[in-house]
C-alpha cells in the first residue's frame, strides 16, 4: 500500500548528505510515488503540480521565452487561454488555430486538447508533430486510458488530475508528463509551485479505479448521447465517442437555465470526470464564445438509465 507521508524535512544522513527527500517543496515520498503512478500510465516521466492551471503556467513559462508564440488550440478550456493572456504582460503571445488541421508556423509551442472541453473536438496529432515546435497535448479528458500523447510523438501530455485521474471531486491537482523533466522540477521547486502530499494520496487511489471508471463513464454518456441526438429540444450533440464528457445545445441561455435547474440526480455544478454526474452551462463563464444554450454533461456513476430519466425531465422544462 502507498503511504501518506506529510512531513516537509527528512533528516540528511549519517554522513551529513541530504537523501532524496529534504525538503518537500523540491519533492516527497507520496508525491514521488504518485508521480510513478502517473508516469508508467502515460508512457514517460510525471511531474505533479497543485492543479492543471498551475501545470499549465509552469510548463509555458519554463518552456518559453518572452517574445515566444503558442498556437492553442480554438475551443480549448476557457482556463487554457486565459492563463495564456495573463502571461501577455511578459512578453508570450499565442494564436488559436483549428486543431483538427495543421498548426500555423512560425510559433515555438503547440498546444493541444484532447478532446477539446467543451466542443469535444480531437487534434490532428500527425501534423502537430511533424511541425518543427514543441507539442503540449492537454489529455485530461482522454486520460491515458484513450490516449497516451507521448507515444503519438507529442513532447508532453498535461492533465488537471482534478478530473478523471483522481475522480471523486475532492482533489485539485495537475501535471505534465514527458521526458527528461529537470528544468520543470527545477522551475517548480525554485517557483514553490509544488504539490502537496493530501492529494497525492488521494490521487493514488483514484488511480487505482481510473480504468474501471473511464470505461463505464464512457458506456453510459455513449448511451446518454444516443438518446440526445434524437430528442425533439436538442440541437446539436458533441460526443467524439471517447471519455464521459459531451456538450449539447438547447435552443437558448433561458432554455439552458430550465434544465440546470430542473435537474434533480444530475448535479448543476461545474467540473468534470467525477464519480457524480454534473452539468452546467458554459455561457456563464465563457460568454458568447460558446452558444448560449450548450450544456455540458459529464457522466459519473449512477445507473445510465436513471440518468437518462433525470436529464429527460429537465429537457421538458427547456
Ligand atoms: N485542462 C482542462 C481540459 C480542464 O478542463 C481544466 C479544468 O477545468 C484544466 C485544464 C485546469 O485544471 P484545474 O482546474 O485543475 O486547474
């Protein structure tokens, strides 16, 4: 079993050296096994952060230099880009671009989404790398149990472990995986960007259910897609057939409201990859770059079919 060990310092040894565990914010035993976890999951070497946004800043700003373009992926997590317009101010720009065709040139960094949340678009992960930049692929909702980026030759896979990996909606955690990490740790450690030892444990666990989890999310928000696409008040459906997220519109913002609202298993809150079942509409917090009726759902456990009657009640309040 992994243990939880919270201590900040371990002693240096007899000789006065310190061993590999000093001080915790440059590592710790249960973070360095969780980061084991991950790394034999996606192929490569795991470094964990306190969430997928701080995974998300150290990575760019320990990669890049001011001056230094990202092309982010269009329809990428809202999150993503805004990090990217704090970063402005220090010199890094980035451009979006269709992911589903080639990356435009002249940038240093590719980042991608898979699948894209909340329009659940996959990247073209063959024009991506062979394009001379770097290529990030934000697989947080692919989760290594549909996607491994590092064998499709990407140089990094990113995750918020808030999500899938850990999935019971009580850990905030990021990380990147890739290989020969050391200027990531390094900036991590002097940035005090680090992990604690709580969620990693508890990210241990989830990890244990990942693929049990994944694949029944999957049957069921399959199944829940299926019955959307022929639902008199439903626009469109997005579901690329992989992981238990999908969007789907309803006709407008006030349409949206009424089934949040009238939900009554499924949970109106945000966040995703949960063993709980959540929806939310995304124009709340992204505005107009998202249409005013879409809904995202994220399957958790619960029976498919008491989903499927819980969402149908509320699509008759829409
Ligand atoms: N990447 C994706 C695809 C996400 O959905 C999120 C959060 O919603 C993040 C990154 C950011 O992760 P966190 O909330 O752990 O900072």
């Amino acid at each position: 079993m992994e243990s939880l060990d919270r201590s900040t310092i371990w002693p240096y040894d007899e000789r006065g050296e310190p061993g590999d565990f000093y001080y915790s914010r440059y590592s710790s035993p249960t973070v360095a096994e969780a980061e084991a976890a991950l790394g034999a999951l996606d192929g490569g070497e795991a470094v964990l952060f306190p969430s997928g946004s701080g995974a998300t800043t150290s990575l760019a700003l320990s990669l890049l230099e001011p001056g230094d373009t990202i092309a982010l992926a269009a329809g990428a997590y809202y999150g993503t880009g805004v990090i990217l317009q704090a970063l402005a101010k220090w010199g890094l720009r980035h451009v979006e671009f269709d992911q589903t065709g080639p990356p435009p040139d002249g940038v240093q960094l590719i980042w991608l989404e898979a699948p894209s949340n909340p329009f659940l678009t996959m990247p073209d992960l063959e024009s991506a790398v062979a394009h001379p930049a770097r290529v990030v692929v934000d697989s947080t909702v692919a989760t290594p149990v549909n996607l491994r980026p590092l064998e499709r030759g990407a140089d990094f896979a990113l995750h918020s472990a808030t999500k899938y990996l850990a999935g019971h909606d009580d850990v905030l955690l990021g990380a990147v995986i890739g290989h020969d990490l050391d200027d990531l740790r390094t900036f991590r450690s002097r940035t005090g960007i680090s992990p604690a030892a709580d969620p990693a444990w508890l990210l241990l666990r989830g990890l244990k259910t990942l693929e049990l989890r994944v694949r029944r999310q999957t049957e069921t928000a399959s199944a829940i897609a299926e019955r959307l696409r022929s639902h008199p008040k439903v626009l469109e459906v997005r579901y690329p057939g992989i992981s238990g997220l999908l969007s789907f519109d309803v006709a407008d913002g006030d349409a949206a409201r009424r089934v949040e609202t009238a939900l009554e298993l499924v949970v109106n809150a945000t966040s995703l990859g949960g063993v709980t079942s959540v929806l939310e509409s995304r124009h709340r917090w992204e505005g107009d770059r998202v249409p005013a009726g879409l809904l995202r759902f994220s399957a958790g456990l619960e029976d498919a079919d008491a989903l499927w009657a819980d969402l149908a009640q509320a699509l008759d309040a829409a």
